[in-house]
C-alpha cells in the first residue's frame, strides 16, 4: 500500500478541509476498531455455541485482567500518540521519534510484566473477579494462555494510535482486519476442527495479535516510515520524555482501571443475583458493545493527532473545528448503535446463544444500558481533545469525575432497589451525568483556545 510523504502528510494536516481530513483518518480507525471488535466476539461466538453458557462465565471473569492489559496499552500508546503528533507538527522529528521510541519500549516492558502477574497469579486474581468453583478449570485453562501473549497485546493495540499518529491511518487499520481475520480461521480451526475449547479461542487470539505486532513493528523500520525507532533513544532513555508521555497516557490509563474495579464489583454482585448464566450474559453484553460502543472511540482517537499537529503548528480555529466534526460523527454513530441495539438484540444475542435463562438477562440489560448511549459521545470527544492538546490534568479530572462520580454510586445503590436490572441501569444514568460535565470542560476548552494563550510551548 502506497503511503504519502512527509511533505505531502505535513500539507494534508496544515491545509486539507477539516471534516475531509477527519473522515480521511476517521473511517480507516473505525473500519480498523470494528476489525479489532470480532477480537471479542469471535471467541465467544464460538465458545458459547461449542462450549456453552460455562464458557462464556469464564471469559467474563477474566475481563478484569485483561481491560487492565488493555489499560497499559493506552497509557504508552495515547500518551506517546499524543507526543508524536504534536512534535511533528511542531516539526521536531528528533523528538518525535525519541518519543516513540521510549512509548515501544515500555509497552514490552508492560507486557512482560502483565505476562508474568497473570501466569503466576492466575488463580488468585480469577477468585478476586468472582469467578466461582465451577467456572474456575474453565477461566484459568483461558487466562494463562491469553497472559502468556500479554506483549504482543499490548503492543498490537497501542501501535495502532501510533502508525495514526504519523499519518498512515489506512496502515493502521489493516494491520487489525489481518489480525482479525487471523483470528476467525484460528478460532475456527481450534475450536471445531481440533476441541480445544476456551483453550484454543486463547490460542488464536494471542497467535493474531502477535501477527498484527509483527505489522505493526515492521511499520517503524521500514525506509518509508515518516518515523523510525531509534535503539539509543531506548538504550539512553529520557525521564522527562517519559513523563510527558505518562503525563497524557495517564488519563485513559485510569479510565480503564476504574472500570478495571467496576467490572470485577459487576461481576460480583451480577453473580450474586443471578449465578454464573447471568455473568454469561454479561459476557455476552460486552461482546456485542466491542462492536456497537467501542468503535466510536476509534473515531475520537483518529481526531488526536488531528488535534495535536495543528495545536503543535499554531492553529487553533482548525482544532475547533476537528473537535466539532468528530462530535457530530460521535453522537451520530451512538444514535445509530443505540436504535440497532434497541430493535434487534434478541437477535443479537442469540448470536452467542440460544439458552432462554441467558436471553432473558441479556436482551433487556442491553436495552436499559443504552438508553443513554448518545449522551456518552460528549464525555469521549471532550477527554480524546484534552488529551490531544496535551492538557493532561484537565483529562484526568473529567474522567475521574466521571467514573468516581457517576458510575459507581449508581452502581452500588440502584440494586438494592432494582435488583439485577439496577446494575444494567447504571450505565445510563453515568452517561448522562457525564455529559453534563463533559460540557463544561468542552466550553472552556473552546474559550481558551480562541485566546492569545493557545499557544504550543515545548
């Protein structure tokens, strides 16, 4: 595939329409992130049609293990993204690759150590997660398998940000429809041809995600890369530069712990009133919101580095303008997903399974979870702009409000009144306080942004 210049990336980000250059990255991150979804749904696809509801519950319980897996990617691959692209745009390619460089090494680094937590911990860290006796042979044959391939997870989801950041949007999203598209055949073969179960979906899911590092990596050392990974930059690493790669990972780093701890009291206190089918059913939820929710953020992530070069090359009123586009594409990817979800998730979740019990938890738990979906949009695009600008802080603070505030009360308070359905309801009511505050923080993003202090200072 035949990727632009330098000069020609430089002219496109400076110069192009804005709505044409956000759909330009934007489409090619949400073919990629619906790629990235089938990740999630293949494996309980085939487990819940050939293992059944049990292996479904042991999925679920190891969500926890690997949302924090999922954590560690985006602190290295937000916030090294976010870095890139405003030292390109600030045209310090030096910097930007010493950024970059640093970003790679410590996604390794995090992986190994993931691998070795989840290897030796395995059983531990399952029983934390709610994982009852029954379930356990099941979730553990899985999780080891999954943890062994803990680099190249971390790795292929955090290269995608950063072959964005350079510009090769269309890269990016290849390098997840191959790795997804290994990851169906894989499955296939394990699973049916030799039965190897939820062992065989692990299997195949860490074999395609290390397909997709090796594109990923292949990227960054190839002549044509507007950026290289620099050896010395690892070997004599900067702390400074570390810290401001933390410094913005920081924010969906802590997103995604906090939903880390909100899963596992989820799973809990779901098991409580329903057993391990209900924690099928919301194993089987959370397949279908990979490919209905997750998406969107992938049109957030495509405006970053928009946002970014042109704050890093002193243009405000063309960030403005990115971050309104990507609200509009946002929300009305949300109301299309919601009104989907609505009409058709009997059909959707009988994709996974046909067990009336499971359909009967599944079917109106998603319905009650996205009544409030739309709202969600503000919260995503106002965190992925503050993140873009750098303004690490202001990112933090909004997300910590937002999951301190308005998703665990809901989420520890509605079931004592609303039994099961109370935990479903509380995703709803923290969308919508969310996009309460999210608005504030979009306003006065927009008022500094036209004042004479927007101004890019390395």
């Amino acid at each position: 595939m035949k990727e632009m210049t330098v000069q020609e990336h430089d002219i496109m980000m400076r110069e192009e329409k804005a709505s044409k250059l956000l759909l330009k990255f934007a489409m090619p991150s949400l073919v990629g992130m619906i790629a990235g979804a089938i990740y999630n749904m293949v494996d309980r696809i085939f487990v819940g049609h050939y293992v059944g509801s049990i292996g479904l519950a042991a999925i679920t319980t190891t969500f926890p293990l690997m949302i924090l897996m999922f954590a560690c990617s985006l602190l290295f691959g937000i916030g090294g993204s976010s870095r890139v692209a405003i030292l390109r745009g600030a045209k310090k390619r030096r910097q930007a690759e010493q950024a970059l460089s640093l970003a790679i090494f410590m996604l390794v680094v995090a992986g190994f150590v993931a691998m070795i937590l989840g290897v030796t911990c395995t059983d531990s860290i399952l029983r934390f997660s709610g994982t009852s006796d029954r379930v356990l042979p099941v979730a553990r044959s899985y999780m080891r398998i999954i943890m062994i391939g803990g680099p190249f997870a971390l790795t292929s989801i955090a290269f995608n940000s950063l072959i964005r950041a350079c510009g090769s949007p269309r890269y990016a999203m290849w390098t997840q429809i191959i790795g997804a598209f290994t990851n169906v055949v894989l499955d296939a073969i394990f699973i049916i041809h030799f039965n190897m179960g939820v062992a065989g979906a692990a299997l195949g899911t860490v074999l395609a995600q290390t397909l997709a590092t090796m594109i990923g990596f292949y990227y960054f050392i190839k002549k044509s890369s507007p950026l290289h990974i620099r050896l010395y930059f690892i070997l004599r690493p900067s702390f400074s530069v570390l810290y401001k790669i933390v410094s913005v990972g920081i924010a969906p780093f802590l997103v995604e712990l906090s939903f880390v701890v909100y899963i596992t009291i989820m799973n809990r206190i779901i098991y409580s009133y329903g057993g391990d089918i209900a924690l099928s059913a919301v194993g089987v939820f959370f397949s279908i919101d990979s490919l209905l929710f997750l998406p969107a953020f992938a049109i957030a992530e495509a405006a970053q580095p928009i946002i970014g070069y042109n704050y890093g090359a002193g243009l405000p009123n063309r960030v403005i303008e990115v971050i309104k586009k990507a609200l509009i594409l946002v929300c009305g990817f949300y109301f299309c997903t919601f009104t989907f979800a609505e009409v058709f998730a009997v059909y959707l979740v009988r994709l996974f399974s046909n067990d009336p019990e499971l359909i009967a938890i599944a079917v109106p738990g998603m319905r009650i979870t996205y009544v409030g979906l739309v709202f969600f949009g503000l919260p995503n695009v106002t965190t992925s702009a503050l993140q873009g600008l750098g303004k690490a802080k202001q990112s933090i603070i909004l997300s910590a409000m937002r999951q301190g505030l308005f998703m665990y009360p809901p989420l520890l308070i509605l079931p004592h009144f609303f039994g099961i359905w109370g935990v479903w309801g509380a995703f709803p009511v923290g969308d919508i306080l969310g996009a309460v505050v999210a608005a504030f923080f979009l306003r006065n993003t927009f008022v500094w942004l036209r004042s004479p202090e927007a101004q890019y200072h390395e």
